[in-house]
C-alpha cells in the first residue's frame, strides 16, 4: 500500500507543470537518506554517461567525501535511466515508472542510493546536503591564509603614505570579521545552483551556456565545488569589496575610503543581496576593482607600459561584464569622460570590444534583455531611495554649497556619468541596484572631498 501511494504521488509529480516539478523527494523518506549520511558506510559515486550527470557526480563525490570514506559499501548513482546503465539495471526494484527518474529525488535501496533528475532540475538535490558543514581542513587553511594575506598587503599600502588609511582599513576589516562570525551562512539560490550545474558540467568536459558558468567550471577543475569552499570564496569576494573601497577615495584621502565602506554596507538592501549566494559578489568585486583601476592608475606616457596597463583595466572590465552583461557600457563612458589619450582609449575600446565579440560568439546574447520596466522597478527604486538617503544628502549639500563644479572629465564624472546611466537601468533590471550602492557611495565621497563652502 505503501509504496502504491509513493507510485501514485510521482505520477501526479510528473504530470504537473516544469515549476512543480522541481520539488525535491525523497523515498521511502528522507530520514532514510539522513541514515546514510550518518552511517559510517564508505561509497562509490557512478556517473551517468552524459557531461551533466558526470559534473553533478563530481559535486556529490566531493560532497559526500568530507563525511565518508571512498569505498565499496554503498554505490551512489547519479543521472537517470536513460544515461545511467546500472541505475536502468536497478531501477525495477523501486517499483516507480522509469520517467520519475527525470525528476530530482534521493532514492535509497539497500546497498545503493539514486541521485536523479535531468539537466534541467538535478541541482534541486543539492538541498539533500544543505545542512552538512564540515570544510575540509586544506579549505580553512586555504581560506584563512588568502583572507590574512589580503588584508596584510591592503594594510601595507595603504599604510605607506602616513595617513590614517591603514587605521581606518583595520577598523573596515574587523567590522567585517565581526560580521562574518555572527552572520548566519549565505545559502545558495536556485538561480545559482543552476550556474554550478552548468560549470560542473564544463568542468566535467562539457559546454558551459553562459560566461559565469566558464568561470564557474574552470574554478571547479582546481577547488573541489563543495558548499564550503563556495561560501569560503564568497566573504573572500566580500572582502575584496571592503578593501578596493578604499582606493575608490581621492588618492590624498584614503580613509575617506571608510566612508565610501560605511554608505555602502550600511545599506540593509545591499546586504541582503549578500546574505544569498547568487554570484552577484564576484560582479561587484570585479566592478569594484576595474574602478578602482580607473580612479588610480596614471597610464604611462610609454606606449608599452600603457598598453600593459590598459590589458589589465580590460580584463577585469571584461571579467565584470561575463557576471553582469549590463556592465557592457563600462568602456563607453570610460572613453567619454577620459577623452584626451587617444591611443589608450583606442586600445581599451578594442580589445574589450573582441573580448565581448568572441564572448557573446560562444554564448549568444543574455537571454531575457528586459524591454519594460520591471514590475517591482518602482518599489526597488523607493527601497534604493531610503537605503541611500544619507549619501543622497551628502551630494545635494555638497553641490548645492560648494564652489566646485563637476566637470566633464576625470573621475568625478566618470562615476556621475555611471551612476546617472546605471540608475535607471536598474529600474528594468533590479539586480544593478547593489552595483548602483557602489558607485553612489563613490560619487558621493568624490563630490565631498571636491566641495569648498562658499562665501
């Protein structure tokens, strides 16, 4: 009777919409599956024949090996029917018909436990392992010694001139390291479970669908994908946010990059978009550190070393629009408001131009370019608005009191011009809005450093 109702719950499973689908069973329970990864019963991992199902087997493999050992007493088959000959070959024992092996489910039998699913909705079971939390000793060691070496070699240059910069990036990086020891763990989103599948699958010798996958996948092949290492990577991005803060101030003020940490991150709109793991965080590392490029470095008036440089501003550029295509515009605005060396806006136009051209060649263009403002749009904007009152408040006063104009290049438009583009993007696009935080929390630090009361 049992197992008549299990057959008749996955047949109904399977007649409702793609949405519903995507709910993840277990059978005959899933405090089954919960004994499995309580037992000390060592595993094998078999992958099905396809890049997908090989990819996913990688991550359970990895996943599984951080609370068990690699053996022979528990085989753990991952696909479905279709791909996966010895889950075909044990498939009859569940008593489910073949099609319920497209859907997301852990199946355990005696001896062997089914990962299935198909392309579209096998990252689903990646909620079967959400509650396991046990890094590997190699991924603390790693993640502590690039964390204590970032924040070394920010502290030292930021140090070098006398000032309080160096102080003031201390007191930046403890409020971090207080935030991270009492944050709850960032929890990946669906849409970001979806990437992983399709970098596991680059990493497995497939073809990733987008530029994020490619990362994603090639990361993979070196760092074992497990959730540890992924929330280890995120603070680690987040960190890299908080210190190319600092260099996004005036280069004779750097502890106004303190500001610049404090209007971003005081923002409880831009932490929540960090309290989730959607890769947002390496888009806005990227767009930190290619600003941060153009707010200090002074190209040299050598054609090579120019050259060199304008290479590096394009890759993190381009590294920035693989996350956030709508970051395209970048190169544009650079070029409008730097207008006087010729030769290096040429060079930057170019290559991030082919870097964009071979990009969308192997990807296509970003699926659903919105043509309407987005339905929540509005009530974003009114979030953003309240969020950002205080940065708001400080550019009105310092423009409206002080001396100085903006002019129409240098930095200072360079952001203006960005925050005025990118603002109303937002609108159609609500995921730029923690991008938008960035560059009016620099704009307004800009302004106030520029401002001279008046008379």
């Amino acid at each position: 009777m049992k197992r008549a109702l299990i057959l008749i719950a996955f047949i109904l499973i399977a007649a409702l919409p793609p949405v519903s689908a995507e709910v993840l069973s277990y059978y005959p329970s899933q405090s089954a599956f919960q004994a499995f990864l309580d037992s000390n019963s060592s595993y094998t991992v078999v992958a099905g024949d396809e890049s997908w199902a090989k990819g996913w087997a990688y991550y359970v493999d990895e996943r599984l090996q951080t609370i068990k050992p690699r053996g022979n007493d528990t085989v753990v088959l991952v696909g479905n029917v279709r791909n996966n000959p010895l889950m075909a070959r044990v498939w009859n024992q569940t008593g489910l018909p073949e099609n319920a092996s497209l859907l997301p489910s852990i199946i355990v039998l005696n001896g062997t436990v089914l990962i299935t699913g198909s392309e579209d909705n096998i990252y689903m079971t990646e909620r079967a392992f959400g509650e396991l939390w046990n890094p590997p000793r190699s991924s603390v060691v790693a993640f502590s010694f690039i964390s204590l070496l970032i924040f070394i070699i920010f502290v030292i240059c930021l140090s070098r001139d006398n000032s309080h910069a160096g102080s003031f990036y201390l007191l930046a990086s403890s409020l971090l390291g207080l935030w991270y020891l009492t944050a709850k763990r960032p929890v990946p989103t669906e849409g970001f479970l979806r990437h992983l599948l399709q970098g596991l699958k680059f990493a497995a010798g497939g073809s990733p669908n987008s530029p994020l996958s490619a990362v994603m996948g090639a990361m993979f092949r070196v760092i074992p994908p497990i959730e540890e290492n992924i929330v280890f990577i995120h603070w680690i991005l987040i960190l890299l946010i908080v210190s190319f803060s600092f260099y996004l101030a005036p280069k004779r003020a750097r502890e106004l990059g303190f500001m610049i940490f404090g209007l971003i991150f005081v923002s409880p709109m831009f932490r929540e978009n960090l309290y989730r793991i959607n890769g947002s965080a390496l888009g806005l590392a990227a767009l930190a550190i290619t600003l941060a490029i153009i707010s200090n470095v002074t190209f040299s008036p050598e054609r090579w070393k120019a050259l060199l440089q304008t290479f590096v501003l394009s890759i993190f550029t381009l590294l920035a629009i693989a996350i956030n295509p709508y970051l395209v515009l970048i190169p544009i605005i650079f070029v409008l408001t730097f207008p006087k060396r010729h030769l290096r806006n040429y060079a930057y136009l170019m290559i991030t131009g082919i870097g964009v051209f071979l990009m969308y060649t192997q990807f296509g263009l970003p699926p659903g370019i919105p043509r309407s403002i987005d339905p929540n749009g509005w009530r974003y904007l009114e979030r953003f608005l309240f969020n950002s009152s205080l940065a708001l408040a400080a550019m009105a006063y310092a423009t409206v009191k002080g001396r100085r104009r903006i002019k129409m290049k240098g930095q200072t438009a360079f952001l203006s011009l960005m925050t005025a583009v990118y603002l109303p993007i937002a609108l159609f696009v609500p995921p730029m809005f923690p991008y938008c935080f960035i560059l009016l929390a620099a704009l307004t630090i800009r302004l106030i450093h520029g401002f001279t009361p008046g008379t």
